[in-house]
C-alpha cells in the first residue's frame, strides 16, 4: 500500500510551461499599462500591475510557481489566469468545491 500524503499533488511546472507563463505575464503587464491612466490610474489596476512586475522578477528563480506558504506547487491552469499568484489553491483558501 502506497503512502498517503495530505497535499494534493500537483506536477511542477517544465520549462516550456514556465515559458508559456512568462507570455501570459509580459501581455497582461502590456495591456494593463496601456489601460492604466496617468492622470487618474485605478488602484485596482496599479495594484495588480505591481503584483505582476514582482511576479515577472521572480519568474527566473528556481522556486517560481510554488506555495510561498506550503512550497508545494502551484497548479499551472490557476498561474495561466492569475501568474502573479504566489499561495497554492490549499494556502489560498480556494476550493474549487465552493
Ligand atoms: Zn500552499
């Protein structure tokens, strides 16, 4: 009998994903920049643009797309939407369920 582990197993990301993440990363960070106004930026959008940036520091690292909290990592279809995520779906309090 194998082993049961509590943490719901989730591939790491290969290289190719992780480039498929940076696309997603530079567009959203370009067409948020182009909606976001000098003169009356949304805070919303300000926000979510820092979060972006900071994600694209942090692509490069070896950690990149794991759980800040559990290191467990990331599901790839949760960073194809949201790539600035930096909880597990666990960590976050989402479940799908809900
Ligand atoms: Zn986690």
């Amino acid at each position: 009998m194998k082993h049961l582990h509590n943490r719901i197993y989730v591939k790491p990301m290969n290289k190719h994903e992780k480039n498929e993440i940076k696309n997603v990363l530079s567009s959203q960070i370009d067409m948020l920049t182009k909606q976001t106004s000098d003169i009356d930026p949304d805070p919303a959008h300000l926000l979510r643009l820092e979060l972006l940036c900071s994600a694209m520091n942090r692509i490069d690292a070896e950690n990149f797309g794991e759980c800040f909290i559990c290191d467990s990592p990331i599901a790839i279809d949760l960073l194809r939407t949201s790539p600035e995520k930096k909880l597990c779906s666990k960590c976050s309090g989402y479940s799908p369920e809900t």
